[in-house]
C-alpha cells in the first residue's frame, strides 16, 4: 500500500507476535490455507478462544493483517509494544461497540485499499463449549464494501488449542472456504452467512464435559500418527459415538482410585520396553533440566502471573507472555553482559545451547515422563489403557 492509507500494518508487530506465537506454542498447524488469495482485499472472520493470543497465533496466517482491537488494549507502552490495529473505544451507555459507524468506515477504507482485515465477531473470548454470540460488526463492514465493490474474499477462522494455556502446546488453525456474497444481502442473511460458516470451522459441544472428553479424544488421536487435533474435535462435535462412550466408562471404572500421570489430559502408557522411555526421559531431562535453570527466573514469574493475575482459563496464556517474553529479553540481556564481562563466553553459549534444547524438548520431554511414569508405576493398567486408545481409534473410523 502506498500513499494516505487507513491503517498500515506494523512490520515490528507482525515480527513480534509470530516469534511470541512461535516462542509458546510448539507447532502451528493450518488447514486450508489455499483458501488465502495472494492479494486483494481479505476479511477474515475469526472464532476467539484464548483471550489477546488468538490475534498472536493468527499472526500465521497473514503477517501484515490488520486487527481491530479494544483501546485499552494500547493504553501503556507494553500494550502498545505488544498489541496494534484499528482502537474501539468502547461506549458507556450500553450500546453495541460494533456499531461504532467511524470504526466501520476505517474498515472499509482498510479493505478498499487491498489490505487484510480480521474480526472477532465474538467481541471478546471463552475457552467454554460453544462460541460466544456473535456481533453485527463483521457483517456490517462486509454489507458496506459490498455495496461498493465485489472484489471482497470472506474467509471463516477456527482455531483449536491442545492446551490453551500450556507452555509449548500445540495449536491448529482451520480456514473454511470462502463466503458467497451477494450484492443485495440483507444485514440478516450476511449474519447467518458468517455464523453458519464459523460454526463449520470450530467445534461446538453442549456442555463441559462433552468438550473435555472431545478434547482427551481428539489429542488421543493424534499420538503416532498425522491425524489432524482439529477434524477429528470436529468429528466429536458432530456425535461421539457410543462405543467410545463406552469405553469412556469403562476405563474410568478401571483407573478409579488411582492418581495416573497425563499429558494434555490424556494418561500415557508406552508402548514398547519402558526401560526405553526411561532411557529418553534421562536423556531429555539432561537438556531440559540445566534450560530450566538458566532460564529459572522468566520462567517462574511468568507461571505464577498465570496463576495470580489470571481471572479464567482464557487469559492465562496471555498473562503469561505478557510478564514472562519482556523479563526473559531483560534476563538474557543481563546474563550475557554478565559472562561476557568476566570472559566467559563460553558459559554463555552454553547457557543458551541448554536453553534452547528445553524449548525445542518441552512438549517430548512431558510426554516421555508420563509414558514412563505410568509404566513404572501403573504398569497393571496398560493393557487397559491400549485398549481404550484402540477402541476409541475404531470408533472414530482412524
């Protein structure tokens, strides 16, 4: 974009947040990303789960996409360090933030202009069951484009988390295909548009506890194999079917009483020799143990901002990285003028090396320690538990 533009997308911002985004999370899968056009005006329409980070990971997608965003939002110079887009100011008097005609306007321009434009047409987030209710904002920015210009692409947004809030968990992105508009679409007709094709793209269940079992079983899906977490969560919320149901139940009865190690909610069992897991757990340990250490201070505050300053599940990654990313660059600073100072470089390197490996190491390293923390101590329970798995994988036709 050259000239006068509406908004310009941050290249600091568009950095920034991927590394964010690539520093917590261990993998970002995308679905669908043919679906993006190579340019032109692009409005997508994204289900919000996991509080501010939803916009850090969408960051995969389309690094220079533009967001609208809540003013507050970038109040201070650490929101304003971490956070850009279009600023609502929320009104006070009780009506609809998106039906702010001057932040509709921007949007419009924003789009006429050949940039990407993304919406939370659920205005704020829930890591709950089902998606919030969605906002007339979206649809009302496509309605006015619309009525302008045809040249428009639409595309919904899911975005399914392992574990939301959990360090080095892994995360997908589905994209749905683009949303026919037409020209004489009534406000109605565009809400129902977007609402039927985001539905497709997440994954909505009627209450908790049918979630949380999707969840155990989507992940259980996915271990040694390229199942994807996010089709077979969508698979669950079409149906569970019985048989899992089943054997949901039976396993319970199996383990009642018994306190198993987890990962990602599900107990791992191994499946060849445990001395094998034991054997990789010490030599994970080896590497993760000593990055642990060294990054001891990052680490720690940022566990116990998740704990103390969190008011729900879906801002826990969030305090997280907002305390945790500026004090690890402030700590690293630190330790490198530090051993540089006293010539010693070489520590340094290998503070760093050992730093490195528990990045990379974290996700493997808490599986293999369940895996051979139930086969040391829960061995009795593993046939059971392969059953359960083989049992599930059936059911789901895997």
């Amino acid at each position: 974009m050259k000239g006068d533009v509406a908004y310009r997308a941050s290249a600091w911002h568009g950095w920034f947040q991927g590394l964010i985004h690539a520093l917590y999370y261990s993998r970002v899968s995308v679905h669908g990303r043919g679906h993006l056009p190579s340019s032109g005006p692009l409005l997508m329409v994204m289900l919000h789960r996991n509080g501010a980070v939803d916009g850090f990971v969408y960051r995969a997608l389309w690094p220079e996409i533009c967001y609208t965003l809540k003013a507050n939002l970038r109040k201070s110079l650490l929101g304003r360090i971490f956070f850009d887009g279009l600023e609502i100011v929320r009104n006070h008097d009780g009506s609809d933030a998106d039906e702010n005609r001057a932040v509709i306007a921007r949007c419009v321009e924003v789009l006429q202009q050949g940039a990407g434009l993304g919406i939370f047409p659920e205005g704020t987030s829930k890591l709950g069951p089902a998606h919030l209710p969605f906002r007339s904002g979206a649809a009302r920015i496509a309605q006015q484009y619309r009525s302008e210009r045809d040249d428009l692409r639409v595309l919904p947004c899911g975005i399914h988390y392992e574990r939301a809030w959990a360090f080095r968990s892994r995360v997908e992105i589905v994209i749905g295909a683009p949303i026919a508009l037409e020209a004489g679409d009534s406000l109605g007709t565009i809400r129902r548009k977007f609402t039927a094709a985001l539905e497709e793209a997440g994954a909505n269940f009627p209450d908790a506890a049918t979630q949380q079992l999707a969840e155990r079983l989507a992940y259980a899906a996915t271990l040694g194999t390229t199942h994807s977490y996010a089709k077979v969560l969508q698979q669950c919320a079409a149906g569970i079917p019985g048989e899992i149901r089943q054997a949901e139940e039976t396993w319970e009865k199996r383990c009642a009483g018994r306190r198993l190690w987890r990962h990602q909610g599900v107990p791992l069992f191994p499946l060849r020799p445990v001395a094998l897991y034991a054997l990789a757990a010490l030599v994970l340990s080896a590497v993760v143990l000593p990055g642990v250490v060294v990054q001891c201070v990052p680490l720690g505050v940022a566990a116990m901002a998740g704990k103390m300053l969190a008011d729900d599940t879906n801002v826990i990654a969030l305090w997280r990285i907002l305390t945790g990313v500026p004090l690890a660059l402030l700590w690293n600073v630190a330790l490198a003028a530090v051993l540089l100072w006293a010539g010693a470089w070489w520590w340094l390197l290998a503070a760093w090396a050992f730093s490195a490996g528990m990045w990379f190491s974290w996700y493997r390293w808490k599986k293999t320690i369940v895996v051979t923390m139930n086969g040391i101590w829960h061995r009795d329970l593993r046939a059971a538990a392969l059953g359960w798995h083989a049992a599930v994988m059936k059911a789901l036709g895997l």
